[in-house]
C-alpha cells in the first residue's frame, strides 16, 4: 500500500515554511530581549532567549507538517546512499560531542540552566525538519540531489544569519554559519546512509546541547580541541557528501518519487540497486 501526501510539493512551500521559521524564531526571541551573547549567562536567559522560541517553532511545525501531510517524506528516504562508508563523519562528530561532555564542567550547573539546556534538543527537531525535513522534500519534487544537499545545507547555514539580529555580531556570526554549513553536510550525509532524518535529529539536538555546556562555568583547558576537530571533520565531510549522492536512475527516481508518496514500510523499502 502507498500513503499519499495531502499537499503535492513545491519549491514555494519549502522556501515558505524556512522563512516562516526564521520569522518566528525571530519575533519571540525579540519579544524576550535577551542578546544572543548573553544565553549562556543562566538558565534563565537560555531558556527565554532560545528555550521558548524552540518551543513555539516545534509546534508550528507539527501543525504545518500534519496538515501537508509530509512527515514520511520529511522523516525517510524512499532510498539509502549506495555508498555507507561516508558515515564516518557523523560518527567522529558524535565522538567530539562526547568529548564535549566529558570536558564539561558539570559542577556548575545549576538546575534551572541544566533544565534549560535540556530544552535546547528541541533545536534537533526544529532545524532538521525546517531543512533537511521539510526544505528538502520541497526541492526533490524539482531538482536533482546534488542541488537539493546544497540548497538545504545553504539554507540551514544562512539561518544562522539570523543571530546578527540578536545581538551578535556579524563577523563571529559568518563563522559561525561556514561551520553550520559544515554541520549541515553531516546531518545530511547521515539522513542519506541511514534512510531518517530522526538520526541527524538527535546528533544535531545533542550537539547544541554539548556546544553551550562546555561554555557554561570553567572551561577545560583542552575545550578548544573540539572546535579544531569539528573544521577537520566538517571538511572531510564536504568530500564524503559526493558517495551519499544517487548513482543509479532507480535510486533518482525513488527519492524524487518518495517526495510526492511514501511507502508505509519506511526507510526498509529501496530500489534493487541500493545496498
């Protein structure tokens, strides 16, 4: 049996809802007036200045998504990367994660900004289903995969712009979005050899969630290490994306073809040719 989406798509709805999005993050990050430069300083201001905005974008895009009728296509792949290996990335990014962690100075916390931060793995949900969910099932009704990883990369790293208008300044912000735009390539290349988008949701949420812990209290002395690490494998990364591409016209037409109806057997149904 085939489950057909609600709402055919096209390249408008998915630019609609990344802007939709970013409005909304916007005008309730605003409306709390906390800078982005001071979400770290408690658990109060992390979870007005990011917290509550995560909130109210989850549930606007629950309510878009159920009425499109497009969470199979924005959660799975009709078909997987041919090529697994490029895995390693995101797997070595969920190693400095744990690094993360580990260099965290826990005993700093308190539990109103422990709560808070926990808040954060919303930022998994709402970013991941905005580009590489939603974004990405618009662009496959149209383009070819190779535009539709650089679009919905673009676009998630260009959001990010987004934090010039919270109080941070440009310069530190473009750094910030050339390394988004490699996160961005990782989170990618993990929805492709693992067929879910719900995989790169929670390395994506828990990944947030490690940045802002290792910046709260002391830092360790080797905290830097990761960020060094992460250009490394966020360069890899750029390389890998190129096998997660399809190589064969079944695996085109599934994904193209998954944009528009989705299989209820999920990520388990795929083309002959993918291994």
């Amino acid at each position: 049996m085939k489950s057909t989406v609600r709402v055919q798509p096209k390249l408008w709805i998915g630019f609609a809802i990344w802007i939709g999005y970013v409005l909304a993050v916007l005008v309730v990050s605003k409306l709390a007036g906390v800078p982005y430069t001071a979400l770290g300083d408690s658990g109060s201001t992390l979870f007005r200045g990011a917290g509550l905005s995560l909130i109210v974008g989850t549930v606007l895009l629950v309510i878009t998504t159920t009425l499109l009728g497009w969470w199979r296509p924005a959660i799975f792949d009709s078909a997987v990367s041919t090529h697994r290996w490029p895995i390693i990335a995101p797997i070595l990014m969920a190693a400095l994660l744990v690094l993360n962690l580990v260099l965290t100075d826990w005993a700093a916390f308190d539990v109103a900004f422990l709560a808070a931060s926990i808040v954060l793995l919303l930022v998994g949900f709402t970013e991941e289903i905005t580009t590489r969910g939603l974004l990405l099932v618009a662009l496959r009704s149209r383009l070819g995969e190779v535009w539709v990883w650089l679009i919905s990369t673009l676009a998630f790293a260009l959001m990010h712009y987004l934090n010039v208008f919270l109080g941070q300044g440009f310069l530190p912000t473009t750094g910030q979005v050339l390394f988004a735009f490699l996160g961005g390539t990782i989170f990618y290349i993990l929805r492709r050899t693992t067929g879910s988008l719900i995989w790169a949701m929670l390395l994506h949420g828990f990944w947030d969630f490690s940045a802002f812990a290792i910046g709260y209290g002391t830092s360790a002395a080797l905290g830097s290490i990761t960020g060094t690490l992460y250009l490394v494998v966020g360069i890899f990364a750029l390389v890998a994306v190129w096998w997660t591409f399809p190589r064969t016209d079944a695996e085109k037409l599934a994904l193209q073809a998954g944009a528009s109806r989705s299989g209820l057997s999920g990520p388990a149904s795929r083309s002959s040719e993918a291994v």
